[in-house]
C-alpha cells in the first residue's frame, strides 16, 4: 500500500457517511483516532519526562544549559501548532497533514534514541562517547523534527475525529471527545511513570550506563504504532477539504486595518472610533466587529505568558531538583523525573472536587467568582508554588557540602601501592592515581599526613541519576583488571583506599575500602508534593477557566483563532524561562524561584487591573446585530456555517471542561 493510493481515496471519501461501519452508534473510525492519539501522548510524554535529564547526565550540559534547551524545544512545540492548521485547512487537509507530519514526528523520535546510544562512538570502550558533537547534532535534529510533527498535528487530530460523526450524531460525539481527552491523560500518566523506569535500567554494549536509548526507544516504537493505526483506518474516515484558514483571513484583516491608517496618518483624514475600522475598505463590517471581539480577549492574554513559564519548570527545574533529594520510599525507590507523576495524578483528584464542592460552595457564599477571578487566582497560587520550592531548596543547600565544582558527589583515591595505579570511571576520563608506601616512609607523623593530603586524588562525579553509584575499573601493566561498584549519594564524600596489600583477583574489591566521609543529603523527595500541590490547583483553576472564558467570549467561526493564542501563550512562558536561565545571573537556585514567583505575582497584579476593566460580551448578540443591518444571504450563510474544526472545540468545551489535560495536547 502506498501513500498515493491512501490520499487517491480521500476526494471519494469526502461525503462517505452512509454504510459506514459502526459499533454501539458510534463510527468505526474514531477507536483508530483514540488509539493513534494515545499512542501519541505516549510517544511525547515518554520522551519529554527524561529530557532534561539526558541533556544533564549524558550529553553533559550543566542546569542552566539544560533547563535552555528543554524550554526551547517545548515552546518550538506550541509554536508549529499555528503552522500545522494552517496546512491543514488551507492546502492538504487533516487526514494528509496528520500523516505527513506523523512520519516526520516518528522520524525525529528514532534520532533521539539514536542519539542516546553511547556506544556508536566510543571507540575506545571506556564507557565515554568520544564525538559528543555527533550526539548532540542527532538529539537537536531529532527534537526539531518531533516539535514539528507534535505541534503540527496538534490542531488537526482532535478536529479530524469531530469530522467523522453526522449532525444527528451530537450526543456520541460529545462522549467522543470524552474518551479522546481520556485516552490523552492515561498516555501521559503511564508514560510519566514508565518512561523514567527504563531509563533507570542499565544497557550497553562496550559499557553498561542509564538505558536512555531504551527511554526514547520505546516513545519512538508508540509513535510507530499511532501512525500504522491512523493508516490502517483511512477506508472508514470522512475526509472535509481544505476550506481555507479563518487564521488567515484574520492576520489580513489586521494587517490591512494597520497598511490603511498607517497610509491615512495625516489630520486631513478623521479619526475612527476603533483602528480596525480601518479595513473596513475591503472588508465587511461583520469580519471587522469579530476581529475586534478577537483582540479584545487576546489582550487579556499578554500577561498570561509568565503562568506558563512557572508551570512548565515542573519538567525541567524541578526534576533537577528531585536529582538533589532522596526517593527512597521502603520498598521502592523513586527516580527523580517519575515525581512529574504527581500533576496528572493530582488533577484527577483535584478537578472534581473543585467542580463539586469548591466552586458551588463559593457561589453559596455570595461571592462573586467570575472567570478573570478565577485565573487571578491560579496565577497567585503557581506563584506560592514556587514559593514552596524556594523554601525547600534552601534546606537542600543547607544539607549539601560547597564542593569545589558543581558535582553532586566527590570521591577521593588514596592509593598505598608502590606504583601509579590508572583508574577508570565510568562516564569519565581514566586518570592515574599516584602511588606511595607509608611504611617505607622514615618521616614524622606530620610529614606523613602532609604527604597523604599530597596523594589524596580527587574527582567530581555527577552520580549516575539511575542508579547512586560509580563504577571504578583499576588496571595494571599487565592488563589485569578490578571492577569496583561504589555506591554513592546526593551530596556524599567518599575516600577510596587501595592498600599496599591490593592484589587482583577475584577477590580484589575485598581489598578496596571505601570512607564515607560526609554523609548523604537525606531532604525526602515526598516533600515536593507540596509545590506539585500548589501548582496543580492552581494549574485546574487558571487553564479550564482561560479556555472556558476564550470560547464564551469569541465568535462562533473563530474558537480557533483563540485556541493558536493561547497555545502561543504557552510558547511565550517557556520562551522567558530560557532567557532567565541562559542569563544564569543569580548564584542561587532558591533566588531564581523567588524570582519567578516575585513576577507572576507582579504579573498577577497587572492582569487583576486588566480583568477590572474588562466588559463581558455575548458575542451571538453582536453578530445578530450586524447581521440585522446587513441581512445579506451570504453574510447570514457565512455567520451560521460553523467548521467542523469549531464544533469539536465546542463540544471538547462544553462536555469536557473538566479535563484540564485539554490545555497540554
């Protein structure tokens, strides 16, 4: 089968609604959609929890670095979503846009993990990449192809299963979009959780190291499947042409109302009652009245940039944190980037109640909680998250020694041999510790400590984020061998001695002695639940309601013109946190966080101001109005035609406006 032939049937399917198979009264077709899309979210959460952490323990990178690339890569995410619907509903249409884009999106997720293989240029199988530019080349190609092909299809999946039901059918496609946004929370919530678990199991060819080829590996394989599954459908889907992009059309319309006044700047030319006024030359006034209901709300959006800026940091800043802290839990041992497990899980939990019991008992109280309140609201209690975070990082920096590098974990070797004894440690490069016989030493006391402070051989290790341990491979002229496990933790000091009686053997590690000279930090990782707390409630107040009020307060054919500014939002947010962190200004990582939460609670100050001012609109009653004083067929046609690509966003709003995950696909 060919893509040729799979896009040859789509004009034929294009009104194919009858004798369509169906289960239950629902469309065959919709279960490959669900399938695809929980596939997908798989695929992207999978990856996307252990980023960071690669970019930290394999390629390198230091926090700030780090913390850089992961925000640039997200917001690329929230940046393609504009450029994929306009694809799709202007040129290809969403069933080609959604494959092609696919293929691209599982071709960057086969890079990555690629690209996490270490053992494509170790050469000399010291457990070291020794081209780390090749590593990165393929890890940047591979993330610049999967927000290409996430954020490209983003608009266009939820859209496409919409597309697939009759206008008789509004009760199965409402449930539609409550299974979709189900099948979006449980792929990020097992992915979250699994994805972290591989990563932490060891794998290698020359070496063993954290499995992150395993970790991307296996997001890549689900992307395979989404793809496969949304193929093997397209005999059942209805596929609508490209009808144009209303997106489009808006930007023209602004971009003419700015050319107009710009070119009638001069006093002769009387002013306006509003700038967009302006186009009315070329456009009609109905267009004109939408676009400024449009603006009106993307106005309120400008401060809305710094929420997101917080909020995303749960996958970057605080999982660093977590690398810090103690996951023992008893029986098991959490890895630091499964505690981003806890938002979803949260949301679960706090949605319905805020519903049930929290909104309905403030309204009994009088109070008047409208949605900008709301959001307000949100943004104040990110802000105490972060907060919160502050406050725990002090007393993980308080628990942890000044080391002289930025290393989590110091060793240090005393070796009493005779002779130099080369070390090799794993993930770093061999080095030669020096030898020396005390007993053949005829000195004082003093001088014989002035000469083990001498021998002391120190290394920085950044412990192994999977595993607390370091693997230590003593060798001799001879090519003699000693593999030696030491395990290490968060903020620990070890001395390792190699006495003047080690010899290799099987037996060799019961020579070696290792000195725990500072103890671990043992700040639980339990303790960041409190800001996931925070941030989570404040997460379902601020995004819900920001998406509930955008669709009541928008015309009826432009939700989606909304829904590309708020994804943009988005994309701003993470856009500011690389830009703080690539400035690196602050010498603490608790001041950063104050930082932040000091802005958004700025912020949230400007916005409560804005929401003041704001004047509720029933954009129905507006539109009627013009289409009284211009009963033109056509403009009315035009006014009660709305796109499938609408109505799914309606029915995702009006059935689903408990699903908080909606704001993430």
């Amino acid at each position: 089968m060919t893509f040729y032939f799979i896009f040859a049937d789509e004009e034929r399917n294009t009104k194919k609604a009858k004798n369509r198979p169906s289960c239950l009264g629902y469309p065959v077709s919709i279960f490959f959609i669900v399938v695809n899309e929980f596939c997908e979210r798989f695929s992207y959460y999978g990856m996307k929890a252990v980023l960071v952490l690669y970019f930290k323990y394999f390629i390198g990178w230091d926090n700030d670095l780090s913390t850089t690339i992961y925000h640039t890569f997200v917001a690329l995410c929230y940046l393609t979503p504009i450029l994929g619907a306009i694809i799709a509903d202007s040129w290809l249409g969403k069933f080609k846009t959604i494959v092609y884009l696919s293929i691209v999106y599982t071709i960057g997720q086969v890079i990555m993990a690629i690209s996490a293989i270490h053992d494509i240029t170790d050469t000399n199988r010291d457990g070291t990449p020794d081209n780390m530019t090749f590593h990165t080349a393929m890890s940047m190609l591979g993330l610049i192809l999967i927000a290409l092909g996430t954020g490209g299809i983003k608009p266009c999946v939820a859209a496409f299963g919409g597309d697939q039901f009759e206008e008789h059918q509004e009760k199965q496609r409402s449930t539609f979009f409550s299974i979709f946004y189900l099948s979006i929370n449980a792929g990020s919530l097992l992915s979250t959780l699994i994805t972290p678990i591989l990563r932490a199991q060891e794998c290698g060819i020359y070496s063993k190291q954290s499995c992150f080829p395993l970790a991307f590996g296996v997001p890549a394989a689900l992307m395979v499947v989404a793809l496969i599954v949304f193929i093997a459908g397209h005999n059942m889907y209805i596929m609508e042409s490209p009808k144009g992009n209303i997106l489009l059309q808006v930007m023209k319309c602004i971009g003419f109302a700015i050319r107009n006044r710009f070119n009638h700047r001069s006093k002769q030319h009387p002013k306006r009652e509003h700038w967009m006024d302006w186009a009315e030359e070329k456009y009609d006034k109905l267009l004109i009245a939408q676009v400024k209901m449009v603006l009106k709300v993307l106005f309120l959006y400008i401060p809305l940039p710094m929420f997101w800026a917080l909020f995303d940091q749960q996958g970057s800043r605080w999982t660093l944190q977590a690398t810090t802290m103690d996951g023992n839990f008893g029986a098991f041992i959490i890895q630091p980037d499964q505690m981003q497990i806890v938002n979803p899980i949260l949301i679960v939990i706090m949605v319905p109640i805020m519903d049930s019991a929290v909104y309905p008992l403030i309204k009994k109280c009088g109070l008047n909680f409208t949605p900008l309140r709301r959001m307000t609201v949100g943004m104040l209690l990110a802000s105490l998250a972060f907060v919160a975070a502050a406050l725990l990082q002090i007393q993980i920096d308080r628990t942890v020694p000044n080391f002289p590098s930025s290393s989590q974990t110091q060793v240090k070797f005393l070796n009493l041999e005779n002779t130099p004894v080369p070390v090799v440690v794993e993930g770093q490069e061999p080095f030669v510790v020096p030898g020396f016989n005390v007993s053949s030493h005829n000195g004082t006391s003093n001088s014989i400590k002035q000469f083990l402070k001498e021998l002391l051989f120190y290394t920085d290790l950044i412990s192994d984020v999977s595993f607390p341990r370091a693997s230590f491979t003593i060798e001799n002229e001879e090519g003699q061998t000693c593999h030696y496990i030491l395990q290490l933790g968060f903020g620990s000091s070890y001395t390792v001695l190699i006495p003047n009686t080690f010899t290799f053997g099987e037996s060799c590690t019961e020579n070696i002695k290792a000195i725990q000279d500072i103890n671990p930090n043992d700040i639980h990782m339990a303790w960041q639940v409190i800001q996931y707390f925070l941030m989570t409630c404040g997460e379902v107040v601020f995004s819900v309601t920001g998406l509930d009020f955008s669709y009541s307060q928008a015309p009826s054919n432009m939700k989606s013109v909304l829904q590309a500014g708020w994804l943009l939002t988005v994309a701003v947010g993470n856009i500011i946190v690389l830009i703080v962190a690539e400035a690196g200004s602050l010498p603490e990582q608790w001041a950063e966080y104050v930082l932040f939460a000091c802005l958004l609670v700025a912020v949230s100050i400007i916005f409560a101001v804005m929401a003041y001012f704001y004047t509720y609109m029933d954009p129905a009653e507006i539109e009627a109005k013009f289409m009284e004083l211009e009963p033109d067929d056509k403009k009315r046609k035009e006014l009660e035609m709305m796109t499938k690509d609408n109505l799914a966003y309606v029915n995702n709003e009006t059935s689903n406006n408990t699903d908080v995950k909606q704001t993430k696909i």
